[in-house]
C-alpha cells in the first residue's frame, strides 16, 4: 500500500460501519409508522431498539476475539451476511415479534463487523495514517447516528420505513464483493474462543438492561444480572483464551474512555431516540420535518469532526476529547434549562448547534483513547470493548431515561424530565473524560 494514500480498505470499512450504526438510529424517526403499521405499544417499540443494542454490545467481545483468532477478512465477511440477511428480514416483517427477532440477529451482524472493522484498520494502516483512520472511524460513527435520524425521516415520510433496512441488501452485497477482491486475508492466530463467557456476558448485560425497562420480575434480573456479570469476571480472570482480557482495563486511558463512551452514548441515544418523538407529538411534526429538524446537529458535527483532522496536529487527543465532551453537555444543559415549550429554535435548534459540534469533536478522540497503548494480540479485543460501551451504554442510557420517565404522561413534561437524565449521564462521562487528563498529569 502506498505510504500517501489509504487505498480502497478505508472506504470499505467505513462504509460498511456507517451501514450498521445507520440502522441503530435510522429508526428513531420511523418509530411512530412502525408503531402504527405494527400495532405496538410503546414498551414493545423500545425493544424494537433495545433487541439490536443488547446483541450487538453483548456479542461484541466474542465477535472481537473471534476476528483474533480466525481472522479478520473471513469474520468480516460472515458479519457482513448476517447482517444483510437479517436487513432483508426485518424489512419484510410482519409482527411485533419478527421485527424484534429480526433487529437481535441484525444487531448480531452488527457485533461481529464494528470490532472488526477497527481491527482491520490496525491492521491495514501504521502510525500516522492509523491515526487518521480511526479519527475518520470516529466521526463515522456520529454521522452514522446522526444521519441515520435524516434518512429514516425522509424514507417514513416520503416513502416506507421499511426501505430504511431493505437498502442494506444491495449495500451489503457490494460491500461482500469489494471485501473479498481488495481486501487482503491475513493469517489466523492460534487460540480458541471463550463461549462460556460469551454466553454470561449475552445474558448478564440483557438481564441488566431489563430489570432496569422490564415489567416484570425486574428484582431478579437484576440479581440473575450481578451474580452472571461477577461470574463472568471471574471466568475472565482465570481463562487462557478470554473474550475480555482484563489487561486492558490497567490502562487508565483505556478504562476512563469505556466509561465516558458508555455515558456519553448512554445520553446521545437516548437523546436521538426521544427527541424526535417530541417534535412529532407537542411541535405536531411529520417524520420528515423531525428529520430536517435535526440538521442543526447533523451539519456541525460533519463539520467539526472534519476541522478535527486538521487540529490533531496542533492539539493533543485528550485536549480534542475534553473540548468535545464538555461542548456537548454544554448544549445538553442549555436544552435543559429552556425545555421544549419554548419552540424549536429555542428548545431545540440551537442546542443542536451546541451538541452537534461537541459530538463532532468527542466521538474520535473516544475511540482514539479507547485502543490506546494495544499490542497486536489485544487489538480486536480493545476494539470490541470499544463497541461494546458505545452499544450497551446506548440501551442502558435509553433504559434508564424511559424508567426514571415513564410515571409523565404529556409529552412535553416526560421530555424535559428525560433532558434533566440525559444531561446528568453525559455528566458522567465529563467526569470520566476529566479522568484521563488528571491521571496524565499526576
């Protein structure tokens, strides 16, 4: 590969993890048609996102580790089927229940390609050209959620929901074929996969996530939930082949960035997820003028998390993530102190700016710390905890917002309330992110 130029993998890659975190939020302003075509309450529609969220975070450290130890290039490939497969089927669903069976086995593709993806550019690129990748991966990543609320609102409002997914037929086709003719297969490790531990991690982080949005039994998920999640810690420390080695929360970086990324998704999701609803249901909007509403967040975040790249050099990582976290509880907090019943350019416009820009600056410096100091035989797995933050802190924050909610019944009162939740998880990731920049200096 030409030492100056990142040749087609880059393209590959990034188009193939624009494809699966597009469809986690291309959603959010479907959700009202979906609803009504599919006779869903609003419990059973959270479920239509939380059933993709639980199976992409909770299959991710397999999916990571398995790219270790089989190879990337083949792994890539099954998740790329998988996903597109499942694609078809969820636009082509029927019921409550095929929908959300159809989002867990996309979600599963979807865990098995984002860990990969990031590992193939560790593999593909070095030093300076590493870096620049996993900034474009970064920003990837908050393009693909923000304009994912665009697209699903222009395809709801002019079109069906449905196109939203069955898009990603032909999509993931090509992206097979291109991965197949350009992208080089590198040898496979030695080692064998953990699915004990996969299969606690699966089932503790889903138990977690429901005590917290179920309506029944919610006290023994939890417990089931803590006593799986202590076990599957400990089956970790002691196995020869983990799907999380523990080594890689010694690095205070690495740790600190799992923790802000999950707060910092947490609120975002759960923001992108609600928010559209809100100017359906008080400001009386269709899908599409949610989705145009949202350009205010989409357009500043292209454009700062394209200034980034050029900034990179004059700044250091934790300076970018430290300006990018707190620019967005900033925006956050402003949209909390005026809530929604001042109109959209007060409440929500220009907020967006706010938040739009601190996205763009936050999300690549999150994943640059979140796969700092590896060594090649922990990459995939960093990589996995990387994703696996971003997609179990989105179901969580989404949980908890809907939880601590669900007891206000008009609109605009449960979405102020929902603001005062959103800002304090992303709150969290502040301190979180503060945490590095302390640590450095000590």
């Amino acid at each position: 590969m030409n030492k100056n130029k990142f040749g087609i993998v880059l393209p590959i890659i990034l188009l193939s993890y624009f494809m699966i975190l597009l469809d986690n939020s291309v959603i959010f302003t479907s959700t009202v048609k979906i609803a009504n075509e599919l006779n869903l309450n609003a419990q059973t529609l959270s479920w239509v996102t939380n059933a993709y969220a639980l199976t992409f975070g909770g299959f991710l450290l397999l999916a990571g580790k398995a790219g270790d130890v089989y190879g990337r290039k083949k792994i890539f490939l099954v998740g790329l089927t998988i996903f597109s497969v499942a694609s078809l089927m969820v636009g082509l669903s029927v019921s409550g229940i095929m929908i959300i069976t159809m989002r867990a086995i996309q979600g599963l593709g979807a865990s098995i390609l984002a860990p990969t993806t990031l590992a193939l550019l560790m593999d593909n690129y070095h030093g300076a050209m590493r870096t620049k990748t996993i900034e474009y991966y970064g920003a990837t990543g908050g393009l693909g959620a923000s304009l994912g609320l665009v697209i699903g609102g222009l395809i709801a409002s002019n079109f069906s929901w449905r196109y939203g997914f069955l898009l990603n037929v032909p999509i993931g086709l090509l992206m097979i074929f291109l991965t197949i003719k350009y992208v080089h297969s590198e040898h496979a490790r030695l080692g064998s996969l953990d699915w004990t531990g996969s299969i606690m991690s699966v089932l503790g982080l889903s138990s977690l996530v429901y005590s917290i949005s179920g309506n029944v039994h919610q006290l023994f998920f939890f417990i089931y939930a803590i006593i799986l999640i202590i076990a599957f810690i400990i089956k970790e420390s002691v196995s020869e082949n983990p799907i999380m080695p523990l080594k890689i929360f010694k690095d205070n970086e690495r740790s600190s960035a799992y923790i802000a990324r999950f707060f910092f998704l947490g609120a975002m999701i759960a923001y992108f997820f609600l928010t559209p609803q809100a100017m359906q249901e008080v400001y009386g909007y269709t899908p599409l003028l949610a989705a145009i509403a949202f350009l205010p967040e989409t357009i500043p975040q292209f454009l700062s998390a394209t200034l980034l790249t050029k900034l990179n050099s004059r700044y250091t990582n934790h300076q970018l993530l430290i300006f990018g976290v707190t620019t967005t509880f900033i925006g956050l907090l402003i949209s909390t102190l005026i809530g929604i019943d001042h109109g959209y350019w007060w409440s929500i416009g220009l907020p967006m700016i706010v938040i739009g820009i601190g996205q763009g600056f936050a999300l690549s410096p999150l994943t640059v710390s979140g796969v700092s100091n590896t060594t090649p035989d922990i990459a995939g797995s960093a990589s996995g905890v990387v994703n696996t933050m971003h997609q179990i802190g989105s179901s969580f924050g989404l949980s908890i917002v809907v939880a601590l909610t669900s007891q206000y019944h008009l609109p605009n009162v449960s979405f102020n309330h929902s603001l005062i939740v959103i800002t304090s998880l992303m709150l969290i990731a502040l301190v979180a992110s503060l945490n590095i920049i302390i640590h450095k200096k000590i």
